[in-house]
C-alpha cells in the first residue's frame, strides 16, 4: 500500500516538473522572441509555484491518480502577446512548439544516458516516457493544446474547424491519444533507449 501510494507520488512529480520544464520553455521563447509578458507575469522561472493551477495542477489530477490510477490536468497557460514578437509570421508557431521541444529533449536527454547504463531504470524510463508521450499530446491540434496554434499558423481553415468543437475538443484529443499516442510514444520510446517500454 504505502509502495503504491509511494510510486503514484514519484507519478505525479515526474508530470508535474516536466509541465514546468515545458511552460518555461513557451515563456523563454517568447522573451527571446521580443516579449517580455511572461517574465512580467512571473513565468519566466523553473519554480514551479509561478506555474501550478490550484485545479488542474493539484486537485483534480491528485484525485484521479488515488481514485481511478488515471492522470488529467494542466498547468496555468504562459501569456504572451503575439503583436510583441519578432517574427510576426511564425513566431506564434516557435512559441508554441518551443514546450513540447522541451519535453522531447529531457526524454532525448535521460534516454542516451539509459541507453548505455542500467543506473535508475526505472526511474528514467517513466521520466523518458512520459516527456515523449507529453510532447506529443500538446501537439495535437485541438485547442488549447499547442498544437492548436501550429495548426493555426500553418493551417488556419482546419484550426477553424477544429475550434468548433470548443471544449469536446480535449476529449477527443485524449481518446486520439489513447489509441495512437500510446502506441506512438512507445515507437519513440524504443528508438531513444534501443529496448521497448515495459515498465507496466
């Protein structure tokens, strides 16, 4: 019992420090792209105090992980004023893409070290799969997912679209990934550390 409710706690913080890594990294972009609004808001930082929704960060995801063992939240969105950036064209685009890169690269990172080490196994392996399948899930084009916004500067008749189906949007991003991501991420998983993902 107290293992379990041990690795659910180990859980929720690998999410929880990778959503920071992953907002910080929309907020360095931006300033780096010319606006500063994020820093002016306090989101310019790795603590994650400056990102946690009371809600969708701490509440209801706690309460799925102990009711049903399942995970949904979110993070406070970055702010950013797209009229502020330099490339007025695909700035929104690098700003976006700039979260889910981050989390590509901490699973890229931890997965060449387990590639070559048995050292924290476990551990790693959920760090490194969860950052994959996190990177992937934002880049879904159902808003507000970050992939709703590439969408947006690439393919804006289809962001119309997929806007239309407002907040039913989120469900069927996590049906998709469900059937596909899961798979997906396990694809991506192997490639990085060379053996599959069996932790479950």
């Amino acid at each position: 019992m107290e293992s379990t409710i041990l690795f659910k706690l180990f859980l929720y913080t690998i999410i929880i420090f990778s959503a920071v890594i992953h907002e910080y990294a929309h907020a360095w972009v931006a300033y780096q792209e010319g606006d500063p609004t994020a820093k002016y808001s306090g989101r310019l930082t790795l603590n994650p105090l400056a990102h946690i929704d009371l809600w969708g960060t701490v509440i209801i995801p706690l309460f799925l992980l102990f009711s049903f063992g399942g995970f949904i939240g979110w993070a406070k969105p970055v702010p950013f004023n797209p009229y502020n950036l330099k490339d007025q064209k695909y700035g929104i685009a690098k700003v976006a893409v700039a979260g889910p890169l981050a989390n590509f690269s901490i699973a890229l990172l931890f997965g060449i070290f387990l590639r070559f080490t048995s050292v924290l196994a476990v551990p790693l392996s959920l760090i490194i799969y969860i950052n994959i399948f996190l990177g992937f899930f934002n880049l879904l084009p159902f808003p507000p997912l970050d992939g709703s916004k590439l969408t947006m500067v690439f393919f804006p008749e289809l962001e119309r679209g997929l806007s239309s189906f407002g907040f039913l949007g989120i469900f069927l991003a996590i049906i998709f990934a469900l059937f596909i991501l899961s798979p997906l991420s396990n694809l991506v998983y192997y490639l990085i550390v060379g053996q599959p993902f069996a932790f479950f």
